[in-house]
C-alpha cells in the first residue's frame, strides 16, 4: 500500500519534489523534518549522523523508549519506513567535507560544525541548488534559505556565521521543546515546496513562539 497525495496535488506534487535531499543531523530539528518531508512525497532523503539515541532526547526527537541506544540513523529510517512506506539513506558519519547534492538542510548543534559544512561542503559548490541552515535553543528558531552560489546570499549568510563562544548559550534545562521543532520542520517543509514550485522565499525566518514573533527577510 502507497501514500495517496491527492489532497495536496494543487499545493506541491510528489513529481516536483523528487529531487535529492541531504539531511544533515538526525536530531531535534532533522528527526521531525525527514519524516515531514517524506510525508510530503520527498523521496529521495539522505541524513547524515553518527550519534546513538540518548533518553533526553526522547522527549524532543522523533524516537521511541525502544530506541535508546540505536544509532539516530538507524532508528529515524525505521521510523520513517512504518509511517510513510519511504525508504531513506543512512550514513552514520559526521559531514566532513563529502560532496554533497540537491538540496541540503542543516540541523546540527554548534556554530562550528556551521562554519565547517559551509566552507567544505556548500560554499560556491553547483551542485548544490539550495542550503537550509535552521538553528533553535528554547522557544525560538531561525532558518536561513540560501543559494550557495549567489554572492549576494553567500555574503548576507556569513554575516551569521560566528563562533560558538559568541553564541547565546541557554542553559541546559532549556534548550529545546518538541511544539518548537515540529514547528520548524514545518517551515523547513514549506521553504522546500516553495523552491520546488519556484515561488519566492524568505532567506531569513525568525520564529519566536513564547511571543509568537514571526520575522522574515531580506
């Protein structure tokens, strides 16, 4: 039995989303934005990520009890398998400079591993057609939609790379909540079917949900 999409053909189709996506990071914002994105008919998906399943992440990952101890990978396919029927690729490995194609949305925890992605994985690189950056701590969220070979895009991303001891830290009891990334897998979702229909999008989206402040920009 097939996932039936008829009731979002005039949203987005399945034809328009068969394009290679990479996920990079399994956790609080990948975990929830594969399986989004294979719901929506995304069906060539590869996550990248070397963690196991840990018990705090039960609660903000998409993983069961039974989980723990799996490798991340491992788990979100088998996740993924029994609610959509999709096959993903695993690689249970860090992004370190592998070529990387399509689509490529990031969802990894320091400002380090941003910079170390960017510059080996994105920057200037064609066969890349979008990077989504999407960042949270808290209550709140920011994505960036950038075209990795546009100079303007790449100029107005590096302007939020900095280091991970400028970076705000929050404190460990609250870093992360799950109505805050199944929100920002929706909006992942959303920046992925407007650059399948060549619709417009925001290079910038900052979600505040304790005040419910929606920013987008340029």
């Amino acid at each position: 039995m097939a996932m039936d999409f008829w009731r979002q053909q005039d949203i987005v189709s399945s034809d328009e989303l068969d394009v290679p996506i990479v996920v990079i990071g399994a956790g609080g914002i990948g975990s929830p934005t594969v399986l989004a994105l294979a719901k929506m008919g995304c069906t060539q998906l590869t996550v990248y990520d070397d963690d196991l399943v840990e018990s705090h992440n039960i609660p903000n990952q998409l993983f069961l009890l039974d989980d723990i101890g799996r490798p991340k990978v491992e788990a979100l396919a088998h996740l993924v398998q029994g609610f959509t029927g999709t096959s993903i690729r695993t690689v249970q490995e860090r992004v370190a400079g592998q070529r990387l194609q399509g689509i490529v949305i990031s969802g990894v925890d320091t400002m380090s591993s941003r910079h170390d992605i960017w510059q080996r994985s994105i920057k200037y690189k064609p066969q890349v057609r979008l990077y989504v950056d999407a960042r949270m701590g808290a209550e709140v969220c920011r994505i960036y939609s950038i075209n990795p070979v546009d100079p303007d895009d790449v100029r107005l991303y590096e302007e939020t790379l900095y280091t991970d001891e400028e970076a705000t830290e929050e404190p460990c009891t609250a870093r992360s909540i799950i109505y805050n990334v199944f929100g920002i897998a929706a909006l992942i979702g959303n920046q992925v079917k407007k650059h399948a229909k060549g619709e417009e999008m925001a290079k910038e989206i900052i979600f505040d949900l304790k005040t419910l402040l929606l920013l987008t920009g340029p």
